[in-house]
C-alpha cells in the first residue's frame, strides 16, 4: 500500500492590531493577508466630524466601525496560521476591544509619528490586558522623523516592549513586525514559566 505523507498540523494563533484612528490597521492586515480581508469599513460623514478628528489624516474617506480580519500562513519554521483582528481606533469603538482580544496570545500597536497620543489607550489597554505586544511604527510619507527612544518615553513602556518601524503597506514590512510580535511572545512565556519554576 502507498503511502503518502500526512500535511502538517498547523497550530493557530490568534493576534490583536490595535491602534488610534486612522494608523494604517487595515492597510496593515489587507498587506499581509493570505485571504481577502474581511472589512467592516463605512464611509466617513460629515455628521463623525464632530467626534472623530482628522488631523492629519484629513484625506481619510472611510473607517472601520466594527473589526477587520485577515490570514496569514507559514510554513517555516514550523506550519504555523495567524488570525489577524484589527481593532476600531475610535473612542466610540473601544468596546469591541475586550471581545476581539478575547483568546488573542498578542498584540501590535500600530502608531503614526503625526499622533502618537491616539495610540497610548491602545497600549495601556494591552499592559492592563497582561498580553504581550509590540509597537510598530507607521511611516507615513513626509512626516517628521522621531527616535525610537523618543516614541519609547512618549509610550512610556517597559524596555522589554519590543519598538519598530515599518510601512503598513508592505507585506514583508508587516509579516517582520508579526514575526517580531510571535517572537516577543514566546520570550514573555519562557520568562514567566521560568519565573514559576524559581
């Protein structure tokens, strides 16, 4: 009898894009996704204004009112498939965050160097959460360069919060701050069983 090798098991994870309105969560996971992402984009009126800024992001037309979602699959080093939740940046939304994160083994905080501030409650919510995240930084064309220790004392984060930039627009830009996130991950969960086992 013939015999043909079985697939590999793929172990899932499921992780949380969170960020301030207007960041680039939905660029970010439409970038990397192995499947067309599911949107829950509307259209921006005249009547949000009122609550939802747009300093600069003034040629923003659309938002996300509930959650974004996208796939993301590897095989290297081990099979491995990403469920990817992006989160409402808006205030009036910060309810969807606790069901979203609910299951989720971690997070990226996407930020533009334009506003950072809009990105603190997402950082805040994750430490109080106790679930490990990242923070990437969107480069936006023709914004003002900062330091990463500049970002880093704004965030005012644990040192162990791993920092980056990338452009949410990219793939490979993404896919490097997923890869950093899973990483961070692992790490936080070796630190912690080791500190069960003392």
């Amino acid at each position: 009898m013939t015999q043909f090798p079985q697939p590999a098991t793929r172990a899932t994870a499921k992780l949380v894009i969170a960020g301030g309105f207007g960041v680039g969560k939905t660029t970010a996971i439409g970038a990397v996704s192995d499947i067309t992402p599911l949107r829950t984009e509307e259209v921006l009126t005249t009547q949000s204004t009122a609550t939802d800024s747009l300093r600069g992001i003034e040629d923003k037309t659309t938002t996300t009112v509930a959650f974004d979602f996208g796939r993301v699959g590897w095989d290297v080093p081990d099979p491995v498939e990403l469920y990817l939740f992006g989160t409402p940046g808006q205030p009036r939304f910060w309810s969807f965050w606790h069901d979203l994160s609910e299951g989720a083994l971690g997070a990226v905080v996407l930020a533009d160097t334009r506003r950072l501030e809009s990105s603190f409650p997402a950082a805040d919510f994750f430490e109080q959460l106790g679930l490990p995240f990242v923070i990437a930084i969107n480069r936006f064309p023709g914004t003002t360069p900062r330091t990463a220790v500049e970002i880093r004392e704004a965030f005012d984060v644990d040192e162990q919060v791993p920092l980056m930039f990338c452009d949410a627009r990219n793939a490979d830009s993404v896919a490097g701050v997923l890869i950093t996130l899973v990483q961070h991950i692992a790490n936080t969960k070796s630190a912690n069983s080791a500190l069960l086992d003392a």
